[in-house]
C-alpha cells in the first residue's frame, strides 16, 4: 500500500511518528490533556448519557488547566509535546527516514516507505 506522496508534510507526519511510537515519553499532565481531547472526540459521537460517562472516566476540557493547553488547538498541543520529547529524549528517539525518498516511516523499525513503495527487508547491515 502507498500512501499519496503529495498529501505528505513533514512536520505532521513528524509530530505523529513521535505520539504513535514515543507517547510513553509524555509528560502526566500531556497525557491528561491528550485523554481529555479523546474523551471529547468520543463524547461528540455518543448518547448524552454515555458522552457524560467517557467525560467523566478519561477526563473533560472543563478542566481549566486542560482547556489552557488546548486553547490553541490539539494540533499545536501535540506538536509542542513533540518538540519537547524530542528535546529531551534525543537519544531514545530514532526518526526512522526511507532511503529513497526521506520520508518518515510508519515505525523505527519499519523496513518498508509505505510513501514510496521502497522495501530494505533483505538489505543487508551495514
């Protein structure tokens, strides 16, 4: 499977690489903010009683303090979360980049561009 070359924009795919295989280098409280924003993202496509539930079991943007790190967005959020692990963790964060093409792959261990199409499973160690 390819995924389309033109939709694709570093710095996103970089912020998204990093909360898909790093997330366990969050803070606790980006974590609580990152909950919060899910819960609201379910609470939205729920029943009020079961949006009030999920509000209440994963926590709610009510919470000034979550609310002051959204105010800008959960784009944003995410990427200053982003910048900081990547900051603080250089040396347990491994931006894994395709050799044909230098865009970032699913995973650090991936061994195939799913942009490209380029496949280093058989290459063999340097």
């Amino acid at each position: 499977m390819r995924w389309d070359p033109a939709t694709y924009d570093d710095d996103r795919e970089l912020t998204d690489y990093i909360w898909h295989n790093y997330r366990h280098l969050l803070t606790a409280f980006e974590w609580k903010v990152w909950k919060a924003d899910v819960a609201e993202w379910k609470a939205e496509r729920a029943s009020e009683k079961l949006a009030s539930s999920i509000r209440k079991r994963w926590g709610s943007q009510d919470d000034p303090e979550v609310a002051a790190a959204l105010a800008r967005g959960i784009d944003l959020f995410r990427r200053d979360a982003r910048d900081r692990i990547l900051a603080e963790h250089p040396q347990e964060v491994t931006t894994n980049r395709c050799a044909r093409c230098q865009r970032i792959v699913a995973t650090p261990l991936a061994r195939q561009c799913l942009w490209c199409g380029h496949d280093w499973h058989n290459a063999k160690a340097l």
